[in-house]
C-alpha cells in the first residue's frame, strides 16, 4: 500500500497495524468496566485520532474502515454496558476482517 507521501507500507505491515489495532480496541471494554471513564474518553479519542490520520495517511477508502471510525466514535456517550461491550466487539470484528483481507492479500 502506498501512503499520500509515497512510500509503500507491506501487506505484512497492514497486518501488524490491525492486529495492534484489534488489542487496541478491546483494552477498552475493561477500562469501561473499571468504570474509569475519563481514562476512557481519553482512549477512545486517541484511537479516533489515529483512525481519522490512518484514513488520510493510507488513502484507506474501505467501507469497512470507514465503519470502523463510525462505530468507535458513539462509545464516547455510551453507559449501558451491553451496548458499549457490542459496539468494541463490532469494532474488534472489523479490525480482524481487514486484518484477514491484508493477510490474504499478501498471501499469508
């Protein structure tokens, strides 16, 4: 993949990235349930930025990545545990279904 600044980042780089992105992702859920909240909004937000300079970084145009960043950013106003473990697992879902298109891709 090439990056707006024209260097190539391997298949095997992409891969690595998800996968840091995925335990990322789910260290959420026990600071939501240690019930540190401004650790967590602090996190999350974190993530967002980092998500939203991948996007321009990596020209990532993928739905998927997309929905990513859309889903992730309503767990700043979430409470309800319920819906804030389903959102982080939504979120850890796609991270691991582009994880899995870079591996193949990169036929790993």
């Amino acid at each position: 993949m090439r990056t707006t600044y024209g260097r190539e980042i391997s298949n095997t780089g992409m891969v690595a990235y998800f996968e840091q992105l995925t335990g990322d992702v789910y260290k959420l859920l026990p600071i939501f349930e240690s019930q540190k909240f401004g650790e967590l909004s602090i996190c999350i937000e974190t993530l967002l930025i980092e998500l939203n300079s991948s996007k321009r970084l990596l020209m990532v145009g993928d739905v998927d990545f997309i929905k990513l960043i859309t889903t992730l950013e309503p767990l700043l106003d979430i409470n309800e545990h319920a819906k804030f473990r389903r959102q982080v697992f939504k979120c850890t879902n796609l991270c691991q279904k582009m994880l899995k298109r870079y591996m193949i891709e990169g036929g790993g």
